[in-house]
C-alpha cells in the first residue's frame, strides 16, 4: 500500500480523490452561503447554518473535510516536488503556451493562493464562531442560536477590502477548478474519446457557477448596503 | 517558384563535450540557407562551415530523416521538434523560419534523458520501460488465418493509433513534469486493445509504470502538452486507459 501512494499515479489518485471530495463540499457550501443573498432578514441563512453545525452528520463530516484539504495540500507539494526533481536542468527558452493552459500549468500556484485565502477565511468566520465567541445569539421560531448572518453581513457591508479578497478566492479557485474538475476524472481513468470532452465542459461550466456564486455574495453587500 | 533564401541566421545551440561536462550555449551565424531545406540540412550545411572552420561539429541524433525512426530530438525555439505540429525535427522546414532569426536548440531537458554530448541525449530509458512489460509473453502459435480472431474495426484502429509512436521523446521534453505518460498509455493501450495482449494488460500496466517511476520520469497531470507535441498526435485519451488498467491491477491484487 506505501508503494501505491508513492507511485506516480497512486500520488495522483490521492490529489483527485480528495479534490473531488472537496469538490462536493463546495458545492453544499455554496447553495447554503447563496441563502445570505435571498433573505435579507438573515433568518434562512441563520437556519441553515445552525443546522450544519448541530446536524449530526455535518459533525462527522466536519474532520474529514479537514482531513482532505489537509491530504490534497501535503500530497500537491510532495508531487509537485516529485515532478521538479525530474528535470534537474532546465530549458533556456520555453513556448509552452502552444501546447497547454496556463491553469493547466500553474495548480499549485492557484492552489497556494487559494490556501491563503482559505487561512484567511477560516479567522474570519470560523474561527470566531466555534473559538473566540464574537457572534452574537439570536432566538429564531423560539430557538436559540448563533446569528452568523450578521458577523457575515457585517464584514462584507463595512469592509471594501474583504470584499475585494472573497471575489478573488471565488476567481481563484474558479480557474483552480476550470482545469481540476476534468482531470481528477482523467487521473481515475473515468474518462475516454467521448467523455474527455464532455468532463471538460462540465468542468468549465462549474468552475463558472462556483467563480460568479461566491464573487456575488460580497459584491450583493457591497453594491446594496 | 524557387525557394526563397534566408540570408543570415544565428544559430544558438547547446555544447557540451560529454556527460560530465557542465556545457553552455554558443552562437553561429549561418547565411543562404535555402526556405527549402531541411532543419537538420541546415544543422549539415552548419556543421560542414564548422569542420572546414577547424571546430567540432555539433552532434545531434538523427537515422531515418523521414519521420519514423524518433531518433531527432531537438527541442527548437522552445518546442519539441521546433514550430511546426504534428512534424519530427527532420520533417522540420525553413520555411517556418524567419531571415535574421535568432534560433535556439537545446537537447530534451529531463533526469531520465541525461545528455551524452552536446544535443544527443541517452534514451535507453524508454527501452528499459518497455522490457519491463511492453511485449507479449503468451503463446500466439504460427500464423492464424486471417478471420479466425475477429477484431472489430474500432479496437483495431485504436490499437493501430497507439502503435504509431515512434518513441521519439518529444512528449517528455514537452511535459513540464518531464512525464513519459503518454510513450507508456501508447505502448500499453496499443497491447491491451488486441486479443493477444489482453492476457497481460493489467500487470503490464503495473510494472511499466513502475519502471518508469523508478527511471526518474514525473507524473502526469494531464496539461496535454505531450498530445500536442507529439509528431503522431498519440491522444491523451491513452492515459486514462493507463490509468484505468493501473488503478484496477492495484486494487484487485
Ligand atoms: C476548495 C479547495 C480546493 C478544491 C475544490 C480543489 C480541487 C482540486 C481538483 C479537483 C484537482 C484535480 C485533481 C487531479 O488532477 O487529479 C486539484 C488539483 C490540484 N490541487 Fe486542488 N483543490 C483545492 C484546494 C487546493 C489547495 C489549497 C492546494 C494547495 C496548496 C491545491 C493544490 C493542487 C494542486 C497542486 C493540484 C494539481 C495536481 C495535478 O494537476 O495533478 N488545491 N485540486
Ligand atoms: S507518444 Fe508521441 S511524442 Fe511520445 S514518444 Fe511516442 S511518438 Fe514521440
Ligand atoms: S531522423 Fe528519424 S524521425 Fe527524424
């Protein structure tokens, strides 16, 4: 078995794996997240939320989430690492732009941007919800729970700085996606003549909805409050 | 119509005296080089200006000139096999270059592919790849007749597809991994696709890439370079077979 995650294509099962894993994650945090946009009472949003983190299987899922950002980012510079080693002498002059993406080429700097951002993100809400108790308690149909809509809504409506920061992690890991959807499909062989093509649409079109999806939540604050 | 003529080049090449040698890049001027010629022609028409010069001509691999022997590994302006798609260096033209032009040859960059003298790199590599498991072990008996193992057209022109490479590198030195995935998913899709090398397709998968692990070549993560480069247009498709017979021989051991 510690042969196969060392191996070329058992490290790239790892990335794919935990990339698709966290691919389905940014898919449930979105449609929740787009609540703060469609009621601006702040009570679905709040709903929601308190529900995700008193639900007993978001409980579960919640360290695993940990566990696969923690995974795909080990594993991103050990391969990364892996395939610098195999051209120790590098060419003088380079026109790869003919033959490949710059998305295509650059992952583990939109990776590494996208995990700066997820730092910051992570103090922002995160870590003040489950940590330092900065979020004010609020009573919905009689139950009592955090108003994370408010600590939300209150960053992006005061804060032209973060919301510029959130459009550009949205941005970010739109391109991140627009070249990692297809080949986490291509990297675990579910992928041939027909299918290449159609994966690299569907991956287009979701990177798109998750670029625009969360640009637009801080954008929505800013242009409106 | 006559060829046209380029009056003057600069020829930026890569010297090293042998595999121990640090090397580094010397510039010549080459003039009347005919649009007509051939990229290795002109490398030729350089090498004689060196010799009659007193220098040591530049060596570069080269057999067949004629696309089918892979040998012509020059990485050329920043390309594999130069400007021009679906061509090796010999079927390279001059008349992809410009008058005046400052071009660059540099020998396939990669820790598998070390260089032997000045653009000659060693590509045994590819060799030990395919001894580890690109070739047919089972019995197949004398010649059958013709129908006796049916193929269907699609299998048998896939397989023929996969067959066409030439193992001439360019995916290698095209890959910003230095990854020899496409050479292998060629090898293996082009076996796995036929009757006979069926029987082997899983631990064949298995032991070439591990082959090509140890050798030093990185891992895909399929930009598609090498599909572009290649001089055969191998698709990539190929890799997610690889993949697919890789990932099902580890997991059924
Ligand atoms: C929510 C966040 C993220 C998602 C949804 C995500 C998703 C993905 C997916 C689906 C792939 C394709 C896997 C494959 O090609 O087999 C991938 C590749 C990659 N990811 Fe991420 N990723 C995220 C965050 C990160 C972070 C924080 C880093 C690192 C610092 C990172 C680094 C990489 C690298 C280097 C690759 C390239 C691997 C390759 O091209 O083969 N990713 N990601
Ligand atoms: S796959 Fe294409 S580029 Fe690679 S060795 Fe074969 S013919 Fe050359
Ligand atoms: S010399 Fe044989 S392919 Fe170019």
């Amino acid at each position: 078995m510690s042969k196969f995650l060392t191996a070329s294509i058992g490290r790239k099962f790892i990335m794919s794996i935990s990339g698709l894993f966290l691919v389905m994650f940014l898919a449930v945090h979105l449609s929740v997240n787009l609540l703060l946009i469609f009621d601006d009472s702040g009570e679905l949003f709040n709903i929601a939320a308190h529900f995700m983190v008193t639900n007993p299987l978001i409980r579960i899922v919640e360290p695993l989430l940990g566990l696969g950002f923690l995974v795909h980012i080990i594993w991103s510079f050990f391969l990364e690492y892996q395939n610098w080693k195999a051209r120790p002498v590098k060419y003088n002059q380079k026109n790869p732009a003919v033959a490949s993406t710059w998305t295509s080429r650059n992952m583990l700097v939109l990776g590494a941007l996208v995990l700066v951002f997820l730092i910051i993100h992570i103090i922002n809400f995160y870590w003040v919800i489950r940590f330092t108790g900065g979020v004010q308690e609020i009573t919905i149909n009689g139950e009592h729970m955090e108003d994370t809509y408010s600590l939300v809504a209150g960053l992006f409506k005061t804060s032209v700085i973060y919301d510029i920061i959130y459009v550009l992690g949205g941005i970010l890991l739109g391109f991140h996606l627009s070249h990692g959807f297809w080949s986490a499909f291509h990297t675990l062989g579910l992928s041939n003549k027909q299918w290449m093509s159609r994966l690299q649409i569907i991956g287009k079109i979701y990177a798109v909805i998750i670029a625009v999806g969360f640009s637009i939540i801080p954008l929505y604050f800013l242009i409106k409050f | 119509m006559a060829d046209k003529i380029l009056k003057k080049l600069n020829i930026k090449v890569w010297r090293q005296n042998n595999a121990q040698d640090k090397g580094r890049f010397e510039t010549y001027t080459i003039e009347n080089i005919s649009t007509g010629s051939s990229f290795l022609e002109m490398l030729d028409i350089l090498n004689n200006n060196l010799i009659e010069e007193g220098k040591d001509p530049i060596a570069f691999d080269h057999d067949c000139r004629e696309g089918i022997c892979g040998t012509c590994s020059l990485f050329i302006n920043g390309r594999a096999h130069g400007p021009d798609t679906e061509v090796t260096t010999c079927q390279l033209h001059m008349r992809k270059f410009k008058d005046g032009e400052t071009i660059t040859i540099e020998p396939w960059r990669a820790a598998a592919f070390p260089v032997i003298k000045d653009l000659v790199v060693d590509r045994t590599a590819f060799e030990k790849i395919l001894q580890a498991g690109g070739y047919i072990s089972v019995n197949t008996g004398g010649v059958p007749d013709a129908n006796a193992i049916p193929i269907s057209h699609e299998d048998a022109e896939e397989s023929m597809d996969a067959a066409s490479c030439i193992g001439c590198g360019a995916c290698v030195a095209a890959c910003k991994n230095s990854s020899a995935m496409l050479f292998v998913s060629a090898k293996v899709a082009h076996l796995a696709k036929l009757p006979q090398g069926k029987v082997e397709a899983k631990s064949r998968a298995r032991k070439m890439v591990a082959k090509m692990d140890e050798l030093g070549f990185g891992g895909c993560t399929n930009t598609g370079a090498c599909e572009v480069e290649c001089p055969k247009s191998i698709s990539i498709t190929n890799i997610a077979r690889l993949n697919r017979e890789y990932l099902t021989a580890r997991f059924s051991e």
